[in-house]
C-alpha cells in the first residue's frame, strides 16, 4: 500500500495549517489579560448580580431621610438646674406631690402654686418646684404635662402624663416626634418612672 | 480450482472531506476566537427587561443626545419640596409645570459634569461597602446603546459592586410631561424617607 506523494503532501500542508492555527491561537489566548478571561456561559448567573426589573408606571427616587425631633428636656438652654432625688428622699422621705405644668410653644414650663399639690409637704414641694422652674424643653411639642413625685412608693416614683400634649402645629406632619428624655432628675432610675397618658 | 486473487483497494486520502473538515475547523476556531475577544463586561452585563410598575430608584440617569445628561439624586428632593412650599398656592398644573422647569434648569449635566457625579456616588460605594445604591438609567432609542453601555460600565467598576442598575427606553420629554410629580414621605423599615413621586400614569 503506497500513497502518491503528491497526496501526503496535500494532508501535510493541510495539517500544518491546522497546527499553525491552533499554535497562534493558543499563544492569542495565552496573552490575554486575566481580567479578559471569560466567565463559563454556566457560571455567568451565579457570578454576576442580576438587576432588578426596573418599572415604568412611575418612578419614585429616594430622597433624604428625615430625621426625627425628640421631645425632651433641653439641656443645653441656660440655667436647667436638676433635682437631686437623694437629697429628696433624705429630707422628705414620705412625699407625695403632683404639679400640672403648661409646656408652650417656645418649650417653656410653667405653672403656679394652684397648679401644685403637696398637702404637707412644703419642703419637698419647694425643692421640686424651685429645679422645675428652671425646665424648658425642645419646642416641639406643647399643651399639659403633669408630674407625680410619690417618694415613698414601692412602684413607680415619678408618673409623668402626657396625655395633654400635642404637636407644634408649625412642625410638618410627617416629621416623626419621638418623646425623650422629658425631667431632669438625678439618682431616679429609670426603671421607677412611667411615662404615659393618666395616673 | 484456481482461487481468485483478491483484489486490494488502493487507499487514499479523500482530498475534498478533508478541505471541508479543514474550513469547518477553521470557521469554528475564528468565531471562539471572535467571542473570546469580546470584551468581559459587554457579555457579562444582564440587561432585564421593564415592567408596568412603579419604579424605585436612588439616583436618575436620564440620557438626552449624545452630549447631555438629566441627573435627579436625593438633592432634589428638597428642591421638590421648597417649590411645593413656596408656591402651594399654584394651580396643581402650575406646580407641575415650575417644579419640572426648576429641575431641568439644574439638573441638566454636560459629560464631563455626569461623569464627576458618578465618580462622586462610586466614591460613597467604595467608602461604605454596607451601602446599596440603585441606578436607573433611561436612554431615547436614537441615542447609542454604548453610552448606557459606557455608564454602566463605569458604574460597576467599584471593589464591592454596591451600585446596580437598571435601564428602559425614554425621553427627557416624559418626565417633562408627567401627570404629576411631588414629594411623598414613606416609611421604609425604621426609616421615614422623604421621595420625589413622579407619575407618567
């Protein structure tokens, strides 16, 4: 079995075409940059994030948080003296008094001597009121506020009623109020203090 | 009884088949080749298609020619919302109409103002990696796909891939001639946002 030469040649220069392309493919590829390299077709799902299917109807675009007012005591007006409810306890360990205050629209507390019960106890009455007049709070919010100091009590020893307060109308509806820190008394846990609407 | 001497075919190499086979390969090889050189992020970008719902977005891209962009971010939510303030006195059209002048007063950017934008939100990607952000992009059918394809390739090009994106077909003339647009305030989680709406709708 013998082949022509001139066949041989044909399948050799046909082979050699094939090599030198495979060969110039192959050094190709080897110089490509790995960040070039392609993902496996199989891979490409699990690899590459998917966006969301971007709706037409309308579009809402996010805007800035807003960031809510806290209701509170506000610390950094001038003159806020707090109550000391150690000394309290030392020198009327038996008191039971309660202030109706108004909280206007500046945050400035006020009240007078009809608006403070503590039948027989004077001393704890002027303690607590002469710290109380010096209270303002943040202006966000106004109406009654009304404070039970009941020292000897096992429960709760200071009831705050909220329940007369209400926004300041020049704030915006959807600013959120958030009711924070609203006396300014030392040594009351906070477990010893109800905040709610009554008592 | 003389046997028949078999005859042996001469073998040979079929000249045609093999020239075909030789150019399928080839063919093959070229066009591997071909996709191989492909740029990565051109077949890696998954283009979803829009729905007939309300959109969400963080920041809007909305491509005009070749040469200008409109950009809407959180910023001009405030700008909505002055304008509803001042002029709520306006006939809700008159509103429409001012808000939407005011905003493609500002809002339209050069290339070259698009571009620091962009760099400006991938440097907040890159500073908190937590964070997610949301772009959509709009572009007009006569403007080229490879100016989204450029942005958005700018765009993911950030260490923790917190920026996605998406894109729809429009005109700066459809949000100019929007039904409406106004600020809504939404609670999302924990959080009270304050939104631009726009309806097309």
């Amino acid at each position: 079995m013998t082949k022509r030469p001139s066949q041989i040649l044909w399948a050799a220069a046909a082979l050699a075409v094939v090599l030198a392309f495979l060969i110039i493919r192959a050094v190709r590829l080897w110089r490509i940059p790995y960040e070039s390299l392609t993902i496996a077709p199989e891979d490409q799902y699990e690899r590459i994030e998917i966006p969301p299917r971007p709706g037409v109807r309308g579009l809402v675009i996010t805007g800035p948080r807003i960031m809510p007012l806290y209701f509170a005591v506000d610390l950094a007006r001038a003159g806020i003296q707090p109550l000391d409810w150690a000394d309290l306890k030392n020198r009327c360990p038996g008191a039971d008094v309660r202030i109706k205050c108004r909280v206007d629209e500046k945050g400035n507390l006020r009240f007078n001597k009809e608006d403070v019960r503590m039948e027989g106890f004077t001393e704890a009455g002027t303690i607590i009121q002469n710290a109380m007049r010096t209270w303002a709070y943040r202006p966000v919010k106004r109406g009654t506020l009304s404070f039970w100091f009941n020292v000897p009590s096992m429960g709760k020893k200071l009831k705050i009623d909220m329940q007369g307060m209400e926004r300041v109308p020049s704030i915006p509806e959807h600013v959120p109020i958030i009711d924070g820190q609203l006396h300014y008394i030392l040594g009351l846990p906070a477990q010893d203090i109800e905040v709610g609407s009554g008592f | 009884m003389a046997f028949k001497k078999l005859k042996r075919h001469k073998e040979n190499v079929e000249l045609v088949s093999l020239i075909d086979m030789i150019f399928i390969l080839l063919v093959f090889f070229l066009v591997t080749s071909y996709v191989i050189r492909t740029p990565l992020e051109e077949r890696s970008l998954y283009i979803p298609t829009p729905e007939n719902t309300l959109g969400r977005t963080q920041i809007l891209i909305q491509i005009i020619d070749g040469e200008k962009a409109f950009w809407l971010d959180e910023t001009a939510s405030a700008v909505v919302s002055s304008i509803e303030e001042e002029f709520g006195y306006l006939s809700p059209e008159g509103l429409r109409t001012r808000i939407l002048n005011t905003l493609a007063e500002n809002n339209v950017y050069s290339f070259e103002r698009l571009q620091q934008a962009m760099q400006g939100l991938k440097s907040r990607a890159q500073r908190d990696p937590a964070a997610r952000f949301f772009v959509l992009i709009r572009c007009p059918d006569e403007v080229p796909y490879a100016s989204v394809l450029h942005l958005i390739t700018f765009l993911m090009d950030t260490p923790y891939r917190n920026i996605r994106y998406g894109c729809v077909a429009g005109r700066l003339n459809d949000i100019l001639q929007c039904k409406k647009i106004y600020t809504v305030t939404e609670d999302i989680g924990s959080r009270r946002l304050k939104n631009i709406r726009i309806d097309f709708q």
